[in-house]
C-alpha cells in the first residue's frame, strides 16, 4: 500500500541524487552564512525558523537539480527542436494531442513532464507564504513566475553547451499551477485557523 502512495513520486528519484550532491555543497555554506548573520545582528535564535529557511534552501537545490540538469529524458524530448516555445497550447498542458497515442513512450514522457511541473512548484507556493510572513497571494505568485521563467530562460541558453533543455511557455502555465494550489492550501489553512480563533471570541461576545 504504501508503495502505491509513493509511486508517483518514485518516477522521479532521478533528481534525489544530484540533489543530494548540490545539497553537500550548499548547505553548510548556508549554515555558516546564518551563523555569521544571527550572530552579528544580536537577534534571538529560533530554531523554528532556521528549520524552515534550511528547508527552503534545500528545495531550492533540489529544483535546480531538477531543472538545470541536462538529463537523458530532455535528450529524448528535445534533440531536433528549437529549444523555444513561445505558445500554450491545451493540448500540451493536457497530453490531448492526437499524436500522443494511448500507451506510448511519448504520452508517458508528456504526463511525466506535466504532473512533474505540477509537482515542482507546489512546495514552492507552500514555503514562499511561510518564509515571508506577510507576503500577500498576489506578490507570491509573481515569484512563483518570475522563477519559473528565470528557470526557462537558463534551460534555453544552456543549450550553447550542450543540453537538451527546452524553454517551453507551458512549463510556466504549469510550474504557476503548481504554486498557486500549494499557496491555497496556506492561505485557506491559515484563514481556518483565524475562523476557529475568533469563535470563542465571538461566543464570549
């Protein structure tokens, strides 16, 4: 059972070891850099926010790993292509299109690639909300796209050396989906906590 559960993400444990490796690298280099700034700004240490912000940083490596990385799949994907895509199609986005037959190699790698942005940005739409406290939705979401194009834009120019990275506007469509359903799970959590606070408030009343 547990298997079941695990196995849609198990189609992507490729990205856990470059993870792991950039990981070993960055984040004592983090540590350090926060050690030094508590440690000269006089501000009271929580370990409860340092958590949270070297969870952060460990997902940013983590997505770097995963969209920076030249793996054998964007060969497969994109070795006669441009490396640009400037237009959303549904099609793309739903893994509709008449050329994508049931069963195939290329429908799998489509629905792997769609549920695979979905899923990439989604802790980034939890996290931006808890780091920054007072962010607003709008202000999140602005990040979520400005780092997926950001994302785009590096895979596009790493084709000078080599990669199979494609820059695809429907990858943003997707990464921004990703984020906005992690920011509502917050933000609707957070006005449910504020909902049940208020209650004895208001009976009291």
């Amino acid at each position: 059972m547990l298997r079941n559960l695990l196995y849609p993400f198990l189609l992507y444990r490729s990205v856990l070891h470059p993870t792991l490796i950039l990981s070993l690298f960055v984040v004592p280099c983090w540590l350090v850099l926060r050690f030094y700034l508590v440690r000269t700004s006089g501000h009271h240490l929580s370990f409860g926010r340092e958590f949270l912000l070297l969870t952060f940083v460990v997902y940013l490596c983590g997505l770097a790993a995963a969209t920076l990385n030249p793996n054998d799949r964007a060969r497969m994907r994109t070795p006669a292509m441009s490396g640009l895509e400037l237009r959303p199609k549904v099609a793309t986005l739903a893994c509709t299109s008449p050329n994508l037959k049931k069963n195939s190699n290329a429908r799998f790698f489509c629905m792997y690639n769609a549920k695979g942005n979905v899923l990439l940005f989604f802790p980034l739409g939890i996290l931006l909300p808890l780091v920054g406290r007072r962010l607003r939705f709008r202000h999140a979401i602005l990040i979520a796209i400005a780092a997926s194009v950001g994302i785009e834009t590096l895979q596009y120019v790493s084709r000078v050396w080599g990669s199979y990275r494609l820059a695809d506007v429907n990858d943003v469509i997707l990464n921004t989906l990703g984020a906005c359903i992690g920011l509502a799970v917050v933000f609707a959590s957070r006005l449910m906590l504020e909902r049940r606070a208020r209650a004895p408030v208001l009976r009291e009343g």
